[in-house]
C-alpha cells in the first residue's frame, strides 16, 4: 500500500526569503531548447493520439469493449 503524501513544509525566514529572491531570477530558455521541448512534446502527444486511434478501433471491433484491457 502507498504511503500517504506529506503536506509541504511552510518555509520562514531566511529560507523563505531565499526562496522568494530565487523566484524573481528569470532563466529564459534558449531558442535550442524551446524547440526540442516543442518537438518532444509533439512527439508524445502522437504517440497519443496513436494509441488512442487504436484502442478506439479496437473497442468499435469488440462492440464497445477492449480485449486489451481488463474491464473491472
């Protein structure tokens, strides 16, 4: 069984501080790596919708139900 997720600490003081001075530094991303996350995530998203398509074709096959997949 998983174990329960922690709340998140409150910071205060000069961890807090730090934390807020971080925040204001912006780190824009090169053109070079825009582009790959725009391809990687291109890449992903049909990949997708690939797997989708043929879950979709699979249910309209079975009517409506997918062999793959254990229906609980």
């Amino acid at each position: 069984m998983a174990r329960d997720i922690r709340e998140t600490p409150i910071l205060f003081g000069e961890d807090a501080r730090r934390f807020l001075a971080n925040m204001q530094v912006r780190q824009p991303e090169t053109p070079e790596e825009r582009a790959r996350r725009l391809r990687n995530y291109e890449y992903c998203k049909k990949a997708y919708e690939d797997g989708m398509a043929k879950k979709r074709a699979r249910e309209a096959a079975n009517g409506g139900v997918d062999p793959c997949f254990k229906q609980v």
